[in-house]
C-alpha cells in the first residue's frame, strides 16, 4: 500500500513571559474598591493558565485543551477588565520577529493563531489508513480553517505578519485544500462511483492550482517555506491527473470512447509532471521540517508513482480497444469539457468548537468569580424573573381583552349589520360608497389601458392591416395573371419563333403561397368577426363604465322599486309613525356607534399603557441596591416587593380599560338585540335585502363586461400579431414575385428582338394565285412516319393532325386559322404546332375544379380588368397527334375557322388557350410530336370558355 501523502502543519508563534498580577491588582483596587490580596490565588492561577497553555504545551490534545481553557478565561476577563492594559510580545511564526502589544485582541488572535496550528499538527499526524484517524483528519483540518477565518473577520489591523489578511487568507485555503484531500483520500478507499471521485479531485486539484498561484506572491519576502511550493505544485498536476483518469473512467462507460481516452492521456501526462516534480522535491528535501513530516519526499514520490504506472496502463489499454473495436475520433484536449467541482469541506466556526460540552469542561469555572459576588448575580436574576413574570401576565390579559371583544362583535353582526340599520334610519337606501370598490378599480385598469391603446384604434389597426394584405395578394395574382397573358400573346404572334418557357410551371410554388395566404386569410376573417362581435355586445356596458355616469347606475339599482321618500315601509300606520320609528332606529344605531368609539379608544389607551410598562421595567436597574443589601441576608423579598410596587399603577390602568370594555360589549349587545327586534324583520329589512341583490346583479354585470373587455383584447392582440406575420410574408413574397415579373419581362424583351430580327431576315415569297399551289418545302433530314403520311393525305378531315413535310406550312393552321387572302406565306418557317380540336370523342363528363375557384382568384376578380371574347364552343386543343390517333377518335366537323392565321391579327386578339397543351420543343416536326407522352388533358365545358382559360391556368 502506498504511503498517505504529506500534509502541511502550520507553525506556531512563540512569546515571552506575561505578568497578569500588577494590572489586574491595580483594577481590582481602583475599579472594584477590594483588597487585591484577596485575589492572589485567581492572579496566579491566570499567569500559570497562560504559561501552560502557550510555553509548556505540545501539539498535541493536551497542549489544544491548555489553548482552549486560556481562551476562554480571556473571553471573560476581557468582559470583566475591558480597559486592562498588559505587554504581550509574541514572534513571528514564520519571520520570528517581535511583536509587542498591551490589548487583548491581540492575546487573543494569537492563541486563536496557536490553538489553529495545534489543530493543524494534529490533524497531519493521524493515521488516515485508520478510518477513525482519517475522520480526525477531517475535522481538525476544517476546526483549523474556522479559527484562522475568525481572526480574519474580527481582529483588524494586524501588527505581525502571520496575522495579516493576506496570509491567513492563503493558509486557510491551504488548510481547506488539504481537507478535501483527505476527503478524496476516503472516497477512493471506499471505492465511490468515478463520477464523485473525478468531481473531489477536481475541486482539489482547483484549490491546489489557485495556492500555487497565490504563493507567488510571497516568493520574494520570504515568508513561507519553500517545500511548501513545491509540495502545492505537486499535488496540483497530481490531483489533475486523478480527476481526468476518474472522469476518463466514466467517459468510457458512457460510450464516449475517444473523450476517454483523451482524458487518460491527460492523466498521464499530468502524472509525469507531478512524478518529476516529486522526484526533485524528494532530492533536495534533506533537512527536516517542522510542519512536514520526515518522510515527505519519498511519500509523495511514490505516489505520484503509482499514479503514473495507472494511468499508463489505463491509456494503453484504451488505445488498444480504440484501436481493435471503436475506432473513436480522437478530441483535442481543449474541446474536452470541464470537470464539474465539489465542495465538500467547509470550515467549522469556533462558535461550534466552544459550544460542545466537552470543550466547556476544558475552560471551567471563571477564575475570578468571587470578584463579584455570586448572590449579587443570583439575586439580580431573580429579580428580573419577577419583572417577567409581571409583564408576561399583562400581556396576557390584554391579548384575551383583544380577542373577546373581536369574538363579540363578529358573533352578534355588528360591523356588517350597522350600515343597514343606518340606511333605515336615514330614510334611503345609501349608507355606503355608491360604486363599489372592485367596480372602481375595473374602472380605473380600463381608464388607463384606454388611454394607451384603445379597442377601437386597435380595430381600425386590425382592418388596415386586413385590407392591405388582402390588396397586396390580390394584387400579386393580378401580375401573375397579366404576365402570364403577356407570355401567350408573344407565343402566338411569333409563332414556333417563340421559344420562352411557360409561366405556370415557374409560378406553381409562389400560386400555392398565395392560396394558403389567403386561406389563413379567410380564416381569421371568422376570428375578427368573433372578436367585434364580442366587443359590440359588451361596448355599452364598457362605456357606461368609464363615464361619470356609472354612479348613477349603482344609485339607480340600489333605490329601484322603492319609494321615494321612505325605504322603511312597516305599513302598521300613518306616515307619523313612520318617522317616529326611523327615529328610533337611528337612535339605536347612533348609541351603537358611540360605544365602538369607546372600545377603539380603550384598546388604543391599553396599548400605550401597556408600552410604556415594557419601557419602565426594562430600565428598571436595582444592582446598586442589592450590592448595598448583599451583606443583609433574607431582604431581597422585601426589597422586590417595594421595587415592583413602581409598576402598581400601570397595572391598574390595565385593568380598568378591561373593565371599562366589558361593560361597553354589555351596552352593545342590548342595543343591538333591540334595534333587530324593532326593525330586523320588517318591510325595511327585506328592501334593503333586495337594494344589496340588486347591487350584486350590477357589479356582476360590469365583471363580465370587464371580461369580455380583456378578452376582446387579448384576441385583439393576437390578431394583430397575425396580420403582421402575414404581412411580412406577404411583402417577402411579393419582392419575389416582382422579380419573377421583371426578369420574365427582360427575357421576353429578348425574345421579341431576335424573332423579329429572324422574320425580317426570312425571304419574303410572292403570294400564289388561288389556282397555284404553294411551293413544297424541302423534304425532313429523316422520312416521315406512317401515320404521318396518313395524316398529309386528309387535310381538312383531320385538323388535329401535323401536316407532313411536303405540304406547305400554312397548311398545318389551314383547319383552325385560314390564311389571310393578301400576305405572302411564311414558307421558310418551319412548321408550327397544331392547334387543338373543338370536340372529339375523348371529353371528360365533370372537369376538375378549380384549386383557386373556391378563392375566386381567377374567374371573377382578375378576369374583369381585361376582359376577353369567350373562346368558340367547338374548338379543343388535343396533346399530340398520335395521342388522337392513339384513341380512334373520329373526325370533327369542318366549319370555317373564326380566327386568322396572320399574326398580326393575334395583337387584337385575348390571350390564346393554354399553352400548356403543346410545346415548341416537342411538335416542331412530326417526328418530334411522336416521342411525346404527356397525356392531353381533359376538355373544359363549353358553356363557358373563360372558365376554362383559368381553369387551365391554374392546372398548370
């Protein structure tokens, strides 16, 4: 088993000779009018206590319980001879230079300075193997560390070093690091879980550190022994080394393999910092120490040692698992996370030490107790139990007046009950406040919420902010709309030429956030509704509220249904006998109130009595008097008795007010039992019954005013939150579409350019007579299909079908837009795509609604700026003319086309079917429209073409 580690003793002070008999002799003569002589035994016994317990003893028990009996002794001669003066010269415990000082602070922040160090030495001389030494170890180290905080907080002013703030500072963090050494000294013997040992030895390599640093401070003057630093520098590296190998341990067990073994490698090198260390310590410590043990080198070498060999082997281990089985990232040792500290030592106040039996044992009686007589004491004791006793017995007996009369009135119903009689008398049905207390603070909170933010600013707010979000997406829809159409147009004038992507694919996902915009738009549409009609049906009361006019509504309720003139209606007879009995009425009620006065004023009179008796007996002083009456045996009684005769006087005051009180609650209790007898059960009791039913309905009717008010504002508030959240979005996706719009407009502008330039670089062809046919065009790079020379022999039987090569390229419209009779053909273009069929026989019954028609996004709202002629009834566009083929669908019929194909004519013309039935990309040429495979969409109903330009629209 390793060697316990060292651990540091703080070194005592050493003094001179004291002599205590000259000025306590001087004292006792001049202060205390006594013989001196008297007390030569106590003198002596006092300079002997001193030279034991500060020359003769050792560090050990004995030499603490000497410290401990002196200390005290001088707690109580400091009371008894607070202006003794004594030379106390004391040395230095580390300089060894003489301090001389005639308080006896400074005697006893030394002894406290011998009694700390005589519990240090013990507590490094236990045998911690042992678990009772190690306990020992613990409690003396901390008893050592409250000593030395003592001093610091009560002796200021230090006149030698070892006193100083400063040092008793870095000692007592000395004496605490050293206590939770040994602390993680048993939890490792006991094996404890890893987590506490890593967390023990993190606070102790903490503290060691934080000395290491400190001690630096005192490098150059010489203060302290120079094993000491080497020895706080060793156990700092050592005790990091154990806190990463513990907390590598509990890395490794909780999966975090890599951090482990960081950790260890951590360990190992703090490890051998701290073996090095030890082994120079070891080498150059060849003299001995007073406050290190002989074998200090050698123990912590080998510990550190040992430290060393586990760590190494634990990191080798880890590295090897690492290496065969995790394969773990290896973390800088910096990422790693700090070790959690605990604080497991705290210091023990030396209130603590003296206050255990034993330790009063050890100090004993008080030397000079027969200085003062101890029957002086005894009798003075007695005397102030005596004056306890009086006033514990007159407080007693004007808290029991208190609670009888507070029990008599509350049981009878007077303080409730008198407001009503009151209102009798007086011939209404006021007698309190006419609005009520929690009604005035309602109307106080709403004041001034109102006059902050009001409901209507916040309701005009709400619908601003409405109508703006709603034009804004509106107004989005509308460019998208309009961008759209632009697009079509420029298709259908430039024909094939027009090579710009739809816009329905493009604006899928800004049309889907403009939907779900305006559905959480329309849904809280339903919650503003809510909340205004909430606010109207509370508005009228919230008004009637906060105007002046809410006094008259209390006062109306309260005198609706009675007469004008009298509340009491006892119908027994004439009005005469009316008044006579509210007089009699107010008769009672006014003797009533008179008698609660005098019950107020009694209990504010015994109240005064009662303090100034406190007063007269906590200033009563009569240790003059048994001083002079010490001598004369058996005349305390008398001398108390005429003593306490002083506070006769106030006694029977308090006894009158309790008197004086049960004859007023006797006067109360009659009346009262009268006054219900005379008018508790008339006509008047049950109106003022119904007047204060009446009262509650109206205050009951403002509370939920004033909750519907709060909550009118609290929706108001939340729907306030919304719109601003939806206008953020919407204003972010409105910069979105504003610039899909403008860069679409660029590349269309574009476009534009270069199909002009291609049609006015084409050669222009004279126009053939109606007798001439056009000119072929030069045949395709590859032959024609099948079905693509069945589809040249029928030209106008089928006019969903792409013409073959030969014919010419007005033939291809020839079915839908009839060439116009004056314009040359445009022979050098290639042929454009097809236009689609009015009917054939692949028609859906029931097209697929609208996903926007619900929002009336397209067919009313944004159709109306640009109004356009509805799309023939006839005409359909099918995908392909395989596709048709595909289907066997039979030929439509031939009636002339309504629309022209000179492109010119499409700049007067609505934007064209949708687009996205055909793609330039893919029916340029027959051979192209054949590898097509979207399926043609399903027809729109007739009945209304425009519909069906936005119900295709917003498929797209």
């Amino acid at each position: 088993m390793a060697p316990q580690s060292p651990m540091i003793a703080i070194p005592k002070k050493t003094t001179d000779d004291v002599d205590w008999t000259g000025p306590i002799r001087n004292l006792i003569a001049k202060s205390f009018g006594e013989n001196p002589d008297n007390y030569a035994q106590e003198c002596q016994a006092l300079q002997r206590c001193r030279q034991d317990a500060v020359k003769g003893a050792g560090s050990d028990t004995t030499g603490r319980d000497l410290l401990y009996k002196y200390f005290g002794q001088l707690e109580i001669l400091e009371m008894r001879f607070p202006e003794i003066r004594v030379n106390f010269p004391w040395h230095d415990a580390f300089t060894n230079k003489l301090t001389t000082q005639t308080s006896i602070a400074y005697e006893k922040a030394s002894v406290l300075f011998q009694i700390a160090a005589t519990h240090s030495a013990i507590a490094a001389s236990q045998n911690r193997s042992d678990p009772e030494g190690l306990k020992l170890a613990f409690y003396y180290f901390r008893t050592c560390a409250g000593m030395l905080t003592y001093i610091n907080e009560n002796f200021l002013h230090a006149p030698s070093t070892d006193l100083s703030r400063e040092v008793i500072k870095f000692l007592v963090g000395v004496i605490m690091a050293q206590a939770t050494e040994v602390f993680l000294e048993k939890c490792i013997e006991e094996k404890k879980a890893p987590t506490l040992v890593a967390k023990i030895a993190s606070q102790s390599a903490s503290m060691y550190t934080s000395l290491s640093e400190e001690v630096k401070e005192f490098m150059g003057k010489g203060i302290f022994d120079r094993n000491w630093v080497t020895l706080v520098q060793i156990k700092s590296k050592h005790f990091g080394s154990i806190a990463q190998y513990y907390r590598g341990q509990v890395d490794d067990k909780a999966g975090a393999h890599g951090d482990a073994l960081v950790r260890y490698t951590l360990a190992e090198s703090l490890a051998k910092e701290a073996n090095r260390s030890a082994a120079s310590f070891s080498a150059l410590f060849a003299h001995v120490s007073p406050t290190l043990p002989a074998d200090a080198g050698p123990s912590i070498t080998e510990r550190t040692k040992v430290q060393l060999q586990l760590s190494a082997d634990r990191k080798t281990e880890a590295e090897r698992e690492n290496d065969l089985i995790y394969n773990a990232v290896l973390p800088s040792a910096d990422a790693l996370p700090a070790i959690e500290k605990a604080v497991v030592a705290t210091p023990i106040s030396i209130q603590e030490v003296y206050r255990a039996a034993d330790v009063q044992g050890v100090i004993g009686p008080d030397i000079f107790v027969k200085l003062i007589p101890l029957s002086v004491h005894e009798s003075a004791s007695v005397y102030s139990e005596e004056k306890a006793k009086l006033v514990r017995k007159e407080v007693e007996n004007a808290e029991s007046a208190e609670v009888e009369v507070r029990s008599a009135l509350e049981v009878i119903g007077v303080q409730e009950g008198l407001a009503r009689f009151k209102a009798m008398a007086e011939g209404s049905l006021g007698g309190e406040e006419e609005i009520p207390l929690d009604v005035r603070r309602w109307r106080e909170d709403i004041t001034v919420i109102e006059d902050r933010e009001g409901i209507e600013t916040l309701l005009r707010e709400m619908a601003r902010l409405k109508e703006a979000v709603k034009a804004e997406l509106d107004g989005m829809s509308m460019d998208l709309d309009v961008e759209s159409r632009d697009c079509e147009t420029m298709r259908v004038k430039y024909d094939h030429l027009w090579t710009q992507e739809p816009s329905a694919s493009l604006t899928k996902s800004i049309r889907q956030d403009l939907k779900s915009h305006k559905s959480a738009l329309d849904a809280a549409a339903a919650s503003d509704q809510q909340v205004s009609t909430l606010w109207e049906s509370v508005k009228p009361d919230i008004r009637l509220l906060l105007s002046h006019d809410v006094e008259e509504v209390f006062r109306a309720s309260a005198q609706r249904g009675a007469p004008a003139e009298s509340l009491l209606d006892l119908d027994i007879g004439t009005e005469a006998h009316d008044e006579k009995e509210r007089a009699r009425i107010g008769q009672y009620t006014t003797e009533i109130e008179e008698r609660l006065g005098r019950l107020k004023k009694l209990a504010y009179e015994r109240g005064e009595v009662l303090k100034d008796l406190k007063d007269k007996i906590q200033a009563d002083d009569v240790s003059h008097l048994l001083l002079l009456n010490r001598r004369h045996p058996g005349v305390e009684q008398s001398l108390f008795s005429a003593e306490l005769e002083k506070f006769r006087p106030y006694q029977q005051r308090l006894g009158a007010t309790v008197h004086h009180q049960q004859a007023a609650l006797q006067e109360i209790q009659g009346l009262w039992k009268n006054l219900r007898d005379l008018a508790g059960r008339g006509p008047g009791a049950k109106k003022w019954d119904e007047r204060e039913r009446r009262k509650k309905d109206t205050v009951r009717r403002f509370s939920n005013a004033r909750d519907g008010y709060m909550e009118v504002r609290d929706g108001l508030t939340k729907g306030l939150r919304f719109y601003h959240q939806l206008t953020d979005l919407s204003a972010t996706l409105a910069l979105n579409v504003k610039s899909f719009i403008a860069d679409r407009r660029s590349e269309r502008d574009r476009l534009a350019g270069q199909a002009d330039l291609q049609q006015r670089l084409a050669v222009p062809k004279p126009s053939p007579t109606p007798a001439e046919k056009p000119r072929v065009p030069p045949p395709p790079r590859s032959p024609p299909s099948l079905d693509s020379s069945f589809a040249s022999m029928s030209l106008q039987g089928r006019k969903g079908l792409v013409s073959p090569p030969p014919k010419p390229p007005q033939a291809s419209y020839s079915s839908v837009f009839p060439p116009p009779p004056h314009q040359p053909p445009k022979a050098s273009l290639p042929p454009p795509p097809p236009p689609l069929l009015a009917h054939s026989a692949y028609t859906s019954p029931n097209p697929p609604p609208d996903p926007y028609a619900g929002l009336g996004m397209f067919g009313s709202h944004f159709s109306s700026p640009r109004p356009a002629p509805p799309v023939p009834s006839q005409q359909t566009h099918s995908a392909s003319p395989q596709r048709q083929s595909s289907l066997s669908l039979p030929p439509p019929p031939t009636p002339r086309p309504q629309y022209a194909a000179n492109p010119q004519t499409y700049n007067q013309q609505p934007p064209p079917p949708p687009w996205g039935h055909y793609s330039p990309q893919t029916q340029t040429t027959p051979q192209a429209s054949q590898h097509q495979t979207m399926p043609p969409p399903p027809p729109p109903q007739a009945q209304n073409s425009q519909q069906y330009y936005h119900q295709g629209y917003g498929r797209i």
